[in-house]
C-alpha cells in the first residue's frame, strides 16, 4: 500500500494516546506499534475521521514536519512495517523506496547504520541517546 498524504499535527492529547500504543525500546531496536495493524502489518490510527499509517504520524511527531509529507513515503530502514522506531524510519520518494528495495536486494546492508545517522541529523530535532523514559513525549508538549 503506497499512501503519501500529509498527516495532521497531532495535538497533546492525541500524542498521549500515540505513544501509549507505542513499546519504546532502544536505539538499535524497532519499536513495536501496539494498537490496530492494517492487514499488511503497518500501524493504523484513526484519526478525526480519517485513518492513517502510524509510522507516518511517528515520522511527523518526531521532525514536526507532517505536512511536508504530501508527495511522500515514509519508509522503514529496517524492513519491519509495524515499527515506528525514529532511527528506522525516512521520508522518501517512490523512486527512492525502489531503489532503496534493489540496494537492498543487492545485499548491501551495511550502508544501514550510516542512512539513519544521516536522517536524525538532517531533522535536527530528534535524537535522544537513550531511549526516553516512560514519561517522555516527543514532539509538541
Ligand atoms: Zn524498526
């Protein structure tokens, strides 16, 4: 399923109920989306009478850019659709998820490491060390 619609900027509420489905793990672990699964295994939401992917709206929470997502994938570095982890997760175009899927065909996957590195950096606006406390709530307070 390709969707590459803006997400809407979730208010403080709705970030709450976010993360509540959300198992928070380490930084070199995928994060497991709790709640509802659409049948291909991605995170689902509904949402103000819309229904959206959840590692879009985890990609939007974490860069505060969900509006920039009109035009755009949001993809999984590591091949896990129900993961909203922030290290695994890009925005990309059609044409880079294909390339992306023959790289990663070809075998490559030690390039991995350096592609999440370089996203955090380019966000500027996430990137704990750890993975947060319990209590910690990414994005907007
Ligand atoms: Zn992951």
């Amino acid at each position: 399923m390709i969707e590459t619609i803006a997400v809407p900027e979730l208010t403080a509420a709705e970030q709450r109920g976010f993360w509540r489905r959300v198992a928070v793990r380490g930084s070199d672990e995928c994060w497991p989306w709790l709640g509802g699964k659409h049948s291909e295994g991605y995170g689902e939401v509904y949402l103000r009478g819309g229904r959206y992917y959840a590692h879009r709206l985890a990609w939007s929470l974490y860069t505060g850019r969900g509006s920039e997502l009109d035009g755009y994938l949001v993809i999984h570095t590591c091949d896990n659709p129900g993961c909203v982890s922030p290290y695994h997760l890009r925005r990309a175009t059609a044409a880079d998820n294909a390339q992306d899927m023959v790289r990663k065909g070809r075998g490559l996957r030690g390039e991995r490491t350096g592609m999440q590195s370089s996203l955090l950096t380019r966000s500027g606006q996430f990137a704990p060390p750890v993975a947060p406390s319990e209590s910690w709530e990414p994005g907007l307070a």
